[in-house]
C-alpha cells in the first residue's frame, strides 16, 4: 500500500469513526477491532450503513427512530444485548420509548420464541428505563 493509499484509508476512517460517534454515541468494539484489523472491510460496511441510516429528508422510506428499533430486534434476535443497547441509544434519542421496546420485544418473542426474551429482551427493556430515568428520548 502507497503512503497516499494509507493516508486516504486513515481520513476515511477518521470520518467513520465520527459517523458513529454521530449515530450511535460511541464506537463499538466490534467496529474499532475492524478499524484496526481490516479497515478497508469497514470502509465497505461503512458505505451500505450510510445508505442505510439515511434519512426520509435524504429520499429514505423509513425514519430513524424504525430503523435503529430494527437494528434493536435484529440484534434481539441473534443474542446481541451489547449491539441492541448502542440501537436502543440511538432509537430512544429519536423518540422511541420503552413501553413501545417492549412491545416489539413480544412480536420477537411471539415468531422467533421465549428465548429472545429471556437471555435478551428482558435486560434491554430494563436498560431502557433506566435512560429514560435519565432522560433520555424525547419522551422522559
């Protein structure tokens, strides 16, 4: 690799890393490890999030706020409580509240079965009050 190959990886990496302070608040683990490990794969990953996470002002059909709650079950869904917590953020800033979690928790549970509920949804439903005890969402 070229110095100036590196040095364009190293900016694009740079303005991923704010995009998700920007999303998510934070930069999760999984995708510090990509950063540091296969940067060019997260640059990939990075581009179909950002087609992904647009918004319905930028030609998006779905709002944030359904989007991050996607993100939400889908990591209920696979056993990812560290990946639904960082979604859960996101969705409850855009206004999702923790009554609404916990309903979409039991159309999980009602196709995908108690499982998800009882080694995931419960804890996040639990997290989520807890921010809203913080005041965190538009609804606290």
């Amino acid at each position: 690799m070229t110095q100036a190959t590196k040095a364009q990886i190293d900016q694009e990496i740079a303005e991923v890393k704010a995009h998700f302070m920007e999303t998510l608040g934070n930069i999760p683990e999984p995708i510090r490890a990509m950063a540091d490990y296969a940067p060019e794969a997260l640059l990939g990953y990075t581009r179909t999030r950002h087609y992904i996470m647009r918004s319905p002002e930028d030609g998006a059909a779905l709002d944030i706020r359904t989007k991050e709650l996607i993100y939400v079950l889908l990591d209920v869904v696979t056993g990812n409580l560290d990946g639904a917590k960082n979604h859960l953020g996101a969705a409850m800033r855009a206004g999702l509240t923790t009554a609404q979690l916990a309903e979409a928790c039991m159309q999980v549970m009602a196709v995908c079965g108690i499982t998800t509920w009882g080694q995931t949804g419960w804890k996040l439903c639990d997290y989520a009050a807890e921010l809203e005890r913080q005041g965190v969402g538009k609804h606290a």
